[in-house]
C-alpha cells in the first residue's frame, strides 16, 4: 500500500501544475502601464496637428500607435487630474469649480478609490512623479497614502523649474510667502536646485524602469511639469526657433521641445531595459493650451479654463507594441475619466469598492478601431463659475450679464449656469464658457486673435462637433429638439450632483516654519 501510494503521490502536483500552466497560457502576463500626462499642451502645440513647434519624438510614437483625435479632458489641471485618477465626473467629487489653490483645506476625497490603489490590488508596483494638484493639507490626502508606492515630486499646481520653490499670496495674512514644493515619498527633498523639473522627472523615472524587478508589472505616472507656465527652458531649446518674434511663443516652443526629448528618453529606456515589448503607454494632455502664456489650440475656440474645444479638446495617444491595430487616427468618443476603468481592466483588476464610475473601459476602441461605448461626455456643471483670465473685447467679462437674448428659458435647466454637454456629434453650451476668441499661432497671422462675434447677452449655442469643431456655426435655433434634450440631460446631472466643496484658504498653510510647502491640518 505504502509502496502504491509512494508511485502515486506526485501525481497531485502534476495535475496542479498543469491546471496552472493552462491558466498561465490563457491569460498572459498583465503588461506594464506608463501613463505619460504634459500639463497645459495646446491641440495647436505638436508636430501632427501642423504646428510650428518641433516634436519628433511624440509624432512618431503618435504615428506608430492610435492617435486620438476626439479626445477629451477637462479644462484645468485639479478637475482633468482628479477625472483620471478617479474614472469620476467632478460634479460627483465636489471639484467641480476652479482648481485646488495652495491653502485651501482640500483634497481628492478620501473615500474615493484611486486607479493606483486598484492597480495594487492587481499585483502592480505603483510609483508617480511630478506634479500631484489634488490637495495635500492632510498626509491623508498625499501621493503615497492614496496606492503609490513611491512618489517624487511637486504637490502644488506650479513653481520655478529650477529652484522648485512657489511663491503664494496668503490673503489672511497679506504676505507672499516663497518656499520649496518638492518631495521624496512623504519628505521634504532638498539638493535639486539649478535642475530642471523635466530632466530631474525623466531621470527619476529611467531609473524606476532600470531598477524594475519584472516579476511585477509596473504602473508609472509620470506628470511633466512641461509645458506649464512660468515660461523656462535652457537657451538651447530655444535656438530653432529663433525665428519666431513673440518671446513667449518662443520659450514655449523650446519647453515643448525639450519634452518630446524626454518622453522619447523615457521610451528608448523601456525598450532598453527590455519592458517595451509588454508596455501599453498613454500620452495625454491635462487640458487646452493657455494663449496667455505661449500655448495655442489653434483652429480650435477659446483656451484652457473654458468649455470651448480648445479648452477641452486633447492631444492625446497611445503607443504599444500590444496594439492590434497601429498607425491609425481614432475619431472615437474618449475622455479621460475612461483611463481608470480601461488601465484596470488591461491589468486583470477589478473595479470593486470604487463609486459609481463615469469612465468607460475603452480598449477595445482605442487598439480595435470599435465603435467607443461612450455615446454622451459631461464637460462640466459650475453653478459658480468666474473667469479669473477673461479676455478683453466684445465679450470683456467674468460672469453673465442679466439679460438674455436668447429664445430659451431655465424651464429644463438654468442656462446661465457654466456648462457643457457632448452626446454623439451635438455639443450644447450654456452660461459663459469663458473666452470665445480664436488664437491663430503667434508665427503664423499678424492677428493676435480672431473675436467672437456673438452678442455679450447670449447664453447658449449647439454646434454639430463632427463636422464644425471650430465651433462657428451656431444650430440652436435650426434643432429645438436636439437643444431640448441636450438640456434635459444637463438636469439630469445637475440634479445628480454633489455640492461644490470650495473651501476658503487656512492661513495657517503658512510654511515659514518649515520652509517648505506641505500638510498643516
């Protein structure tokens, strides 16, 4: 007997084996995810899209992959970021108004769960560089306590490229304080003075990949400061382009410059450290480009902060040798809410004990050219919207006037409210949405902008997106219906809605003491 059962024995562990060998082959190995987001790059700012800018790295990853020509994100760097990182609309997170600003008492929620966070239950190694903009009054609200394993970076929206320090007004106090915004997991870093943010973020992340054990697949958010105001770059960058007289359109091109290098550094390390072949990389803009300050989105309407197309409208990729179809335009649906539920469904993770998700898993559309499961895209609802950057002409203004010229009424929804909705080929606009001017390129038209000619008192538009995504051709009065069920589904999300967490700023953010921007509460 004992003899029998010594032969049979390892008969179990075969069996075992077998079965997970089977289950090896059926699913392979979760590729790794680098997720690649510039911050304030214009539709108007990279080579595809015929500008005068240089970016042959980003063209030929672009070219190589899906570029995604209807893509979206949201108009400023806290509601774009929070989007991503939640797979959530910011009317469900209470950020649906402005930015974070340095000293208010605000955060990303807490009881949202994030895409890292659902990436390390996946079996992923999680790390984040760069800029991080949701909230940091509290370590709760912190990269490292929110599923990344490491972060190096900046928590505020903005600072110098070299000495990384911001300067802030506190209003309580009426004193401008400057102090350091870098950090190393949970600590202050000190010792990158006089290194620019994008090389010091690029070599972090080379030696992330370098040092990748491959047993792990490896999740890398990588947040450029590029090409974000203030306007820096090394004199070098700026030599091509010389030729161009306006002196921010000029460093600007250089910081784009310079970015498209580094992006293609970061790609020439993952084929070098052999994590290519199975890496799905996201390139994506935070929102349009700022014409204040060098950036363009041009033939597109408005800038970053309104609901125009250049406001919202994305330069945006994918790369991957894993893509069953490449070098190809999308012209599907996709908007930056969808990374979270797509990431987490490429890795083999679940959604579980995340809140109703606004994204949609869009994978099949981006790598298979079908059709995107996103019909209808909320740009945004702010009941408290103010233009802090409104531009001078004929609609020279912050908020709405009083009267209305328009034929409709706030019977189906307040349509002096700032908002805007997309379903299929229809985009409805009410309320302000902020500068309505087209910007041509600096170095391409004597014009510096092209006016609106829409009477100050107007307060909402529909536009046929597909076939006028310049949006001159105002349809409202052509489709009553269409405008009619536009406004029925922006009272449907209204209606849905949190209230707008806007806190007001705490002095005691103050960083004197400390010498460095971080959490006080």
């Amino acid at each position: 007997m004992a003899g029998r059962a010594g032969v049979e024995a390892p008969s179990l562990p075969l069996c075992l084996l077998l079965g997970l060998l089977r289950l090896s082959a059926a699913r392979p190995p979760s590729p790794h995810l680098v997720l690649v987001l510039a911050d304030d790059l214009g539709w108007g700012d990279v080579g595809w899209h015929g500008s005068a800018i240089r970016t042959p790295r980003l063209d030929a990853l672009g070219a190589g992959g899906v570029r995604l020509e209807r893509y979206y994100t949201q108009p400023l760097c806290t509601p774009s970021r929070s989007q991503l990182l939640s797979g959530r609309y910011q009317i469900h997170t209470g950020l649906q108004h402005q930015i974070i600003w340095p000293c208010q008492p605000s955060c990303v929620p807490l009881d949202e769960k994030l895409l890292p966070e659902l990436l390390q239950e996946a079996g992923y190694v999680t790390h984040m560089v760069g800029k991080w903009h949701l909230g940091m009054y509290r370590k709760e609200c912190l990269p490292t306590r929110r599923g990344f394993d490491t972060y190096f970076g900046y928590l505020l929206g903005s600072e110098d490229y070299y000495s990384h320090d911001r300067c802030v007004l506190i209003k309580a106090k009426n004193i401008t304080r400057c102090a350091l915004d870098l950090r190393d997991g949970e600590e202050v870093a000190t010792g990158f003075k006089n290194m620019y943010s994008t090389n010091l973020f690029t070599e972090r992340a080379i030696d992330l990949i370098a040092n990748h054990k491959t047993e792990k697949p490896l999740f890398l958010y990588l947040a450029f400061q590029s090409v974000h105001e203030p306007l820096e770059v090394p004199e070098e960058y700026m030599k091509p382009y010389s030729s161009i007289k306006d002196a921010k359109r000029r460093h600007y091109a250089g910081m784009v410059t310079l970015m498209d290098e580094a992006v293609g550094n970061l790609t020439d390390a993952l084929k070098r450290y052999g994590l290519w072949d199975n890496t799905v990389l996201i390139f994506s803009t935070d929102n349009g480009g700022q014409t204040l300050a060098g950036g363009n989105n041009w033939p597109l309407r408005g800038r970053k902060w309104t609901l125009w197309e250049g406001g919202v409208r994305g330069v945006g990729f994918v790369a991957s040798p894993l893509l069953k179809r490449k070098g190809v335009e999308s012209h599907e649906l996709i908007h930056i809410s969808d990374w979270l539920p797509t990431l987490v469904h490429l890795a083999g993770g679940h959604i579980n004990g995340t809140k109703p998700l606004d994204g949609f898993d869009v994978w099949k559309a981006i790598s298979e050219g079908k059709p995107s499961p996103r019909v209808e895209l909320l740009h945004n609802i702010d009941p408290m919207f103010v233009d802090d950057f409104p531009c001078l002409g004929i609609d020279n203004q912050t908020s709405l006037p009083q009267s209305n010229s328009s034929p409709w009424d706030d019977t189906l929804f307040n349509i002096s409210m700032h908002a805007a909705i997309r379903r299929g080929k229809w985009k409805l606009l009410t309320g302000y949405p902020g500068c309505s001017h087209w910007f041509p390129p600096p170095s391409l038209f004597n014009e510096s902008k092209i006016q609106s000619s829409d009477p100050p008192t107007k307060r909402l538009w529909l536009f046929d997106i597909v076939h006028d995504p310049e949006e001159k051709n105002d349809l409202s009065e052509k489709y009553p219906h269409v405008v009619e069920k536009l406004l029925s589904r922006l009272q449907h999300y209204y209606k849905r809605s949190v209230p707008v967490f806007y806190p007001d700023e705490d002095p005691q953010c103050d960083p004197a003491a400390t010498g460095a921007w971080g959490p006080w509460a």
